[in-house]
C-alpha cells in the first residue's frame, strides 16, 4: 500500500488509534486497495472468506440468496463503512452465508483474514468494536426481518421507493418489477399490483422508463402511517 | 446468594474460570435465582434490560412480537443457555425488541447489567464470549428467517412439529393451529390447511386432544427433502 492508501485507511478504521505501532504496520501490510465494477460479486457467500471489508467509496449491497434464487437484500455499506461478515471465517458461530455486490463503482479495502484475527485476539478494542459491528448488522437484518414479517406490503414498498430515490439521487427508479420483488423477498405479480395501486392513486407514474414519484409526501405517509 | 448457587453459576457461565477473585465475588454478589411458571414472561420487549440470563433448568422462549400481536419464534434458551439480549442495554448498537417467556418451570440465575458491563469492560475473555454469542444468536435469527423466506410451509411445518414433538418428549403436540401459526409466523388458516394435507397422507391425525405424529419417518422426509 502507498503512504497514502494507509492514511485513508487510518481515517476508515475506527479501532486504527488503538492499534500500537506494530499492529498498524502489520494491518497496512495486509490491506489491499480494489475497485469493483458496478454489479460485480464481491463476496459469494459459503465458503468464501475474503477478509475484512472497508468502504472507500461507491456502495455495496449485502443479500441472502436461497437455492432457487430468491434474494433479500440485508443492509447496505456506503463511504467508511466495514462488513465483518465477509470474513466470517474468523467469527465464531456465525454459520450463515451473505453476498456482498457492488452496486456502483466501489472501491474498498481489504484487511486479510489472518491479520485482522491476531489484533483482535491481543487488541480487547478490536475486539470490542467486533462486538459493536456484529450487533450493528443483527440489529439491521432483525429490522428486515421485522418489515418482512410483519409490516403489509403498501409500507414496505413505499419505505423501500422512498430510499431506493434517495441512493440513486433522483425521482426516477430504473429497477424492474422483478428486481423490486428480489430486494424485498417478493413476488413480480404482487409488486406490480401495487405498484399499479400506487399509480392509481396519482403517487407515481410506471413507464418502460422507470418508476417516476410523483408524490413524495403521499408516498412518505404509506411509509411512516399505522 | 448460596454457596449452592455459587457454585451452580459457576458451571454455568463459560467464562467464570477467566474472572478473578474480585470478578466472581461480584457476579456472585449481583446474581439472583429466579423461578418462573410455565407461560410467565420474563422479559418484554422495548425499554426493558432485566440483566443477563442463565439458565438453570426449564426451557425459555424468545421470540419477536408485532404491534398486532403476531409472533415469530427467534429461538429457545434450555439448560446451560446464556442470554444476553434481555440486558440489550449494555451491548451497543442493539437496536430491536425481544421477548422471553418460560415454556415451563423454569430456573434462571440473573446477573445485574452493571456487573456484567464492567466485567466486560474490564476482561477481554468476557468481552470475546459476547461476540461469540451476539454472533450465535444472530445466526440463529438469520437460520429463522431463511426458513420463513425461502422454504415451503409444508417443510417448515414438518420441521416445526418435529421439533415440537422433541421439545415435549411426547409423539402428540398439544399446541393450538392458532399457536403453531403464532410460532411459525404464518395464518391459522394455512398452518390447518397444511396440518389437514399432512392427515390425508396418513402422516398425522389431527384431533381435539392434538396432533399425533403418526408416521415420523414420512415427516422428517418432508422436513429434510429438497
């Protein structure tokens, strides 16, 4: 790494300050700079143990994927975030598999498995961030799981439009029906009826395009009512 | 506490043999033996932080609760089962509800969450114990929600019953379809639908007394096939 890729890298790390001077050099030494292209797989699930993830810049998405296919999307990692997950192989008992995709042009660095397991075995402050992070990520696939399993579809829809707007700067979203359905654990049929409830309504408009808000209030009501 | 129950927690907590003196004088000092019946809640939801569980014998459910009153079970905490997600106010970033109820008799020691948070603070090894269990519980929620996402009910449910059958020592499962809906996040509706599917196969009978488990082997092959 250069000077410069350590720096950035001291300013991503929260636990960099705790680090004596050995393990800092150790962890620059074992640290890789890499761009992804938009949509290239980052982590594949079982198995895979690429290391400790830090998020320079562009945006990551993080998923669970069935046997047939089925996506759900559990949280997503933008500018100084870390993902743990995709080093699980360091982590005791977390026995399921997630995979990481770049969602745009991102650049991360990546901390070796080895390397990051020592200073957190010497170091109880990476250690206790470990904790941190890990009760993060629970805490944000238990909210999923919480919109999944209880809160009706209008909501989640609405919530999920109102961000998807918001990642992609703009009123116009370019995902399929198909790929809604995906990042929500649905169906295409189900998502397109609503969206055609939404349309009805005069909340937003479906085109070949895109779906375009029309209404950001009325569509933020359906997220935050009872 | 007794000299009994002293030595009880002792077995109990897997890092009671890296506490000092000091350490366990404290824990000791700040745990407390609590008995609870069958269906009595332990511990419920926002806002409450009873401290650490440990349980002594009995079996505890812990599960999420919409505002509707709908269930999902996350998992079951029996003998030698810590639980530190009923003292959420010391772990950072916990940032969801859980209940916990006794399924039967149950014997649990309670550590107060100041004594745990300074143990933590102050001892690596109990601080490297709370990730490993932050990260078995997360699995654990994570192995629920693969199960209610991307598997069919019928498999779920056989699984379920299963299950039941083992948690009860009993081929007859005395829950209501109301209950078994409530445990597996589904409609009564469905889970009677499926329970009458699984009668006409010869699998189970289904009567006011219960559901008797007719034909395990059939079952499990519903439960494990692909």
């Amino acid at each position: 790494m250069t000077f410069k890729d350590t720096k950035k890298l001291s300013e991503l790390l929260p636990f960099w300050k705790s680090l004596n001077e050995a393990e800092k050099n150790e962890v620059a030494e074992h640290s890789e700079l890499k761009i992804y292209k938009k949509g290239e797989k980052i982590h594949n699930g079982s198995g895979d143990c690429i290391g400790v993830i830090a998020v320079k810049s562009g945006r990551l998405r993080v998923y669970m994927l069935s046997e047939d296919g089925k996506e759900v999307t559990l949280f997503r990692l933008v500018n100084k975030d870390i993902c743990l997950l995709s080093a699980s192989c360091v982590i005791n008992n977390i026995s399921f598999d997630i995979h990481v995709d770049a969602e745009c042009s991102t650049e991360v660095y990546i901390i070796s498995v080895a390397t990051y397991d020592r200073i957190a075995k010497e170091n109880p402050q990476v250690m206790s961030f470990m904790t941190d992070i890990i009760s993060l990520r629970f805490s944000e696939a238990m909210w999923v799981m919480e919109q999944i399993l209880f809160m009706k579809l209008d909501k989640r829809l609405a919530m999920f439009l109102l961000n998807q707007a918001n990642l992609e700067n703009s009123d116009t979203i370019t995902l399929t029906h198909e790929q809604i359905a995906g990042h929500m654990g649905s169906a295409r049929e189900v998502i397109s009826r609503m969206l055609k409830y939404f349309s009805n309504e005069g909340i937003l408009k479906v085109s070949r395009k895109g779906i375009k808000i029309l209404d950001k209030e009325k569509l933020g009501n359906r997220g935050d009512g009872p």
